[in-house]
C-alpha cells in the first residue's frame, strides 16, 4: 500500500527502471480496518552508477496512521533514469 502511495506521488513517473532493494523493513505498529496510511518519503542518498543510463535513489519511508503513529519504515533504493540535458 505505502509503494502505491510512493508512485501516485509522481515522483518516479516515466523515470523509474526497476526497484533495486528494500533494506531495513520493520512493522512497528499493527494496521486497522478503518485506519487511514499517508506515506512520507525522504530522499537520502544516491549512487551515480558510471557509465550506466540510470542511478540509484536511496529514500527513507514510513507509513504513518492517523494517529500520527509509525506503522511501517523502510530503505528503498530505485534505479531512475539520469537526466539528460536538452539540445
């Protein structure tokens, strides 16, 4: 549910190549019937990956509850295109 959240931010919209790994996953609170899940993202590091057409992103997740508590945390790394200058 938080990586469906993650996309409909748009953030790796038609850039993303493939989810390169999840480190660190730990359920910290149960979920509910009911509950309302945001997702929150921070961007926390990045690896160029030489002479390839894409880097990986490293990113902080939490999903939190209405309540304001952690319910999921995690370490994505995603592989997403380099930008590339315009002509």
């Amino acid at each position: 549910m938080i990586a469906g959240l993650l996309v409909r931010l748009g953030l790796i919209e038609r850039t993303i190549v493939a989810f390169y790994r999840i480190d660190k996953l730990r359920f910290t609170k149960p979920v509910f019937i009911g509950d309302t899940i945001k997702a929150v993202l921070e961007v926390v590091g990045k690896d160029e990956k030489e002479g390839k057409p894409y880097g990986v992103v490293v990113y902080d997740i939490k999903g939190v509850n209405q309540r304001g508590e952690t319910v999921i945390t995690y370490t994505s790394r995603v592989a997403v295109l380099k930008k590339h200058p315009q002509a």
